[in-house]
C-alpha cells in the first residue's frame, strides 16, 4: 500500500516536470546544410557580409562553419539574425564556438569580431553596426596583449581584459530583458541555480566568468535611443560584426539561440532523476526471489 503511495505521489510530478514544455529554439545552425564557398543561410538570418561556409579544420572540428573573413578596410563585416516577433522576446540563451584564425599575441588591440544583441528589428540592413545601437557587445580581438576581450554597453567598455587567442572559445550567455524581474539560471561549471539580474547579462566562456564578472551579470544599454533595453520584450537582433577599417578572420559555429525555458531547471532534473531512483528501488522490491 505504501509503494503505491509513493507512485501515486511521483508519477504526477514526473509529468508536470517542466522540462522543455515552453521551450522555444530560435536558431540551431551548424551550417551544415549550406554551400561551401557560399554565403550561409538561415530562416532567421537577416544579414550577411564577408561571410562564407567553410569546411571545419582543426580547433573548430571537421564540420562545416563560417568563415567570418573580413579583407575588405572599406566595408563591415556582419552575420545578423532576428528571432520572435515584435515585442515578444523577453529572455535569451546564445550559445556558440569561435575561433580566430589569426591570433597576434602583441601589439595593441586591434581588429575584433564583435557578438552584440540588440532590439528587435526586421530591417534587412545592418542594424547592430553602432556601440549605441547595442543592448551590449563582446569584442574578441585578433591581436593585443593587454586588451584583447572587452565587455561593452554603449561606448562604455566596462571589461578589458584578456582570453587565449590560441584556443576554441564556447560562449554561453543568459540574457534577461525584464526591467524589474530576477531570472534563474543554472551555472555551467558547477550546476548551481544563479540569479540573473534584471535587463541584464551575463557571459561564460568556456564556463566560466569572464574577469569581473558576477553570475549577477551586468545591465543592458538602457541610455541610447536605437540600442535602448527599456522594456520588459524589445530583444530580437543579434549577431557578429565588424566595422569599416576593422581586418579580422574568425569562424563560428553551433550557433544556438533559445529561450531560457529550452534549458532544464536543476529542480526539474533533481525531480527526474529522484523518480527514476525510487521506481528503480520499487521495481526491485516487487521482483520475486529465486530460491
């Protein structure tokens, strides 16, 4: 009587674990099912310029992946996308591999890629082209010893420090547009539940922090008028840039842009696997014994 109790209690919560009901994936692109040589091409993709597919050699893996390769002093660079509609995206989860193909460990900082989320925009133009037009960037730059990362809203680089030009970068960022809400997150290197700020974000690189940084994260460009996060649902336009006189030769890959419900919460892992403990335990308990 009390195993059917326990089952009776575990199976309900079991099927309302909320482990991806509401998930929504935006983007899932490894380029794979793009033309090598060719410029890629996404649903979601808005934007593109120097930016080809190529055959993935060493650090990036054997796949295909982008080949964000900016010869052109005269012309930006970019690869942009817009997720959801108008006024509905209110949390992000961006996940992607970079790596530069060019790394120069001196000199000052020069020639970076720039990973920047914005507001929503539909236009077929290069929208995140402007520190102001930017919730906030990451800058990887391809050469400088002292200043090759910066964290940046607006034209405050409010980080500037360092990363290994020489390895596989796995970014990870959780963003939260809501102006007075917290968000919950789950740590990539120990698992833990952290609190993301409000209409802010926080960056991990292959898991961890970058320097300064807290799993608070940082806030959102709320000052200029294009770039402006004031609002609980304006996300949307994000993607990798470069700026007229700006040289850099990087690639991308697993390009992953969700929301945060598509990322199982620790409780709801705890739950499933506390389930499959105790079924486990009830199933022994009934096998009959061989004598």
């Amino acid at each position: 009587m009390k195993r059917n109790l326990v089952l009776a209690a575990i199976v309900p919560a079991l099927a309302l674990t909320p482990l991806s009901v509401h998930a929504v994936t935006y983007i899932n692109e490894t380029f794979e099912d793009d033309t090598l040589g060719a410029a890629p091409a996404d649903g979601a993709q808005k934007n593109t310029s120097q930016v080809t597919v190529a055959a993935g050699t060493g650090l990036i893996g054997t796949d295909n992946s982008a080949h964000f390769n900016d010869t052109n002093a005269a012309v930006a660079g970019n690869l942009e996308y817009n997720v959801g509609t108008s006024n509905t995206v209110g949390n992000l989860y961006v996940q992607f591999d970079l790596l530069n193909n060019a790394p120069g460990s001196t000199g000052s900082a020069a020639n970076p890629v720039i990973f920047s989320l914005g507001p929503w925009s539909n236009a077929s133009g290069i929208s995140l082209g402007a520190n102001a037009s930017r919730a906030f960037g990451v800058e990887f730059y391809q050469t400088g010893s002292s200043s090759t990362l910066k964290l940046r809203t607006n034209a405050t680089a409010f980080v500037n420090t360092t990363y290994n030009m020489l390895t596989l970068q796995t970014v990870k960022i959780w963003v939260n547009d809501n102006d007075s809400s917290t968000l919950s997150y789950t740590r990539p290197d120990t698992a833990a539940v952290a609190t993301l700020g409000a209409n802010s974000f926080v960056i991990w690189i292959n898991d961890g922090l970058v320097a300064t940084e807290t799993d608070s994260g940082f806030g959102m460009n709320t000052g200029a008028v294009v770039g402006n996060t004031t609002g609980n649902t304006t996300l949307g336009r994000l993607g990798f840039s470069t700026t007229t006189t700006v040289l850099a030769d990087y690639s991308i890959d697993n390009l992953l842009v969700t929301d945060v419900a598509a990322i199982p919460e620790p409780t709801s892992a705890a739950l499933v696997l506390c389930g499959g403990i105790l079924m486990g335990w009830y199933s022994r308990r009934r096998t009959p014994k061989i004598r």
